[in-house]
C-alpha cells in the first residue's frame, strides 16, 4: 500500500483543518501522538520498557509536548524517564507549559536549561526539539542538545523527522540528530526522500494520530483510507 509524503506546508494546513474546520483541539492531538511515540520508544526498548531510563528532548513547540506525554506513558509502564527542556519552562507556549506541569506532577524529573546537561547510563535517548516547521542551522540549547544526543552510546528515537532536518527538502542542518529510529506522524515528511536524510532518519515507521484521509486528501495527498485499518504504526521504506 503506498503511502505519500507531505510537505512542511501541507501538514501545517492538516492541522489546521483538523482544529479549525472540525474543531479537534491540539491537545487531543498531542495525546493521541505522545502514546504513539511512547509506544515506539517502548518497541525500541525491545518490546518492555520495565526499568528503562529514557531521556527525552523537549522543545517548546508540539514535538516537544509530544515527548512529554510520551513520558507520562512510559512512567506508566515502568519505565525511567526523564525530561531536558531547551526553554525554561515559565517560558514555553501554553500548552507544552501544561504537559510539563502535568509530567512533573506525576513524578517525572525535568531539567530545565542551565541545570545539568550529563546524559549517562540511558537505554533510550528521544528527540522532541524540532518539528516540521523547522528550518535552517539549528542553535543554542536546542544545538547543544542535539550534540549531547548524538555523542551519547544510546540509540535515538525521533519524534516526526530528527531535529535539524528540513521536512520539505531534506536539508541537513549543523548540527542535525542522527536518529537510529524516527516515528512520523500522520505521513512521512517529503525531506526524507532526500539521500542525505536517509543517514539521519534510521528506520522510520509511520503512525496515526486519528487525522482522516478526508482531512489528508483536502491538502492535495490521495491516500487509502485502510491505510491504518491492521495497526497504529505502519513500516516505510521508500
């Protein structure tokens, strides 16, 4: 079953038609995506995330809220983990703001900019910084934290695209995370196709966050609305 690629633009207009035409309010969304990164994450842990120690990489956008929703759920399965915000958290949009507060309130440690920046003894590292709206040389926290990913023997696991990848053309930004898995949301980003961005994507699965093919045609895409009908998660290889 073949399955299309979208644009930054053209997954900027699915949310928009999701929240704005059928009013599915991005929090929804962020739930629906943060239990599919955790179950990614889980099947990178081998299928039993008992005792793992993650560390998730929170930006101030969506990606961001995602690894913290992702957190909560593994917290759930007994896991370990632990959030690194790149904005202080009386800074971050509203809504990542509350999945920080709701991370924390149920018992995860976040480390906010400034605080250690050690990343030891983790079986699991996610990206949570960057989304598809990204663009250019990544910089200052968000850089520094990409670095501390990429220099650390854990494997990685990206939310969406890995930070630092250009979700339109493919570009790889300085510095970019080299990803062993990424887990796309709703469709795979076009950049991937590009031959460089295959180095940093790893494997690469697609889930559904319960975005339509209706909504998904709307933006130009044809896609077959069985395309989830067996599982969340789908294998892609171009």
């Amino acid at each position: 079953m073949e399955v299309p690629v979208a644009t930054a633009a053209q997954m900027a207009e699915v949310d928009r038609i999701m929240m704005d035409d059928h009013g599915v309010d991005v929090l929804q969304l962020m739930e629906v995506a943060g239990l599919a990164v955790a179950e990614a994450a889980r099947a990178l842990l081998g299928g039993n995330a008992d005792r793992k120690r993650v560390l998730l990489l929170a930006g101030s956008g969506g990606n961001g809220g995602d690894a913290l929703v992702a957190a909560r759920h593994l917290l759930a399965w007994g896991a370990r983990p632990e959030a690194m915000l790149s904005k202080p958290s009386a800074d971050l949009p509203d809504i990542t703001a509350r999945q920080c507060r709701l991370a924390r309130a149920l018992g995860v440690p976040v480390t906010e900019p400034g605080g250690s920046r050690t990343a030891t003894d983790y079986d699991l590292i996610v990206d949570g910084l960057l989304g598809f709206s990204g663009h250019g040389n990544p910089r200052g926290t968000i850089a520094e934290l990409i670095r501390l990913a990429n220099t650390n023997p854990a494997p990685v696991l990206a939310i969406d695209l890995p930070s630092g990848l250009d979700a339109t053309t493919g570009d790889v930004g300085d510095p970019c995370i080299v990803a062993d898995a990424t887990v796309a949301l709703v469709l795979p980003k076009q950049g991937f196709l590009a031959p460089a961005a295959r180095a940093v994507c790893g494997v690469v699965t697609v889930a559904t966050i319960g975005v339509p093919a209706s909504v998904i045609e709307r933006t130009g895409l044809s896609v077959d609305p069985a395309l989830f009908s067996k599982r969340q998660t789908i294998p892609w290889n171009p």
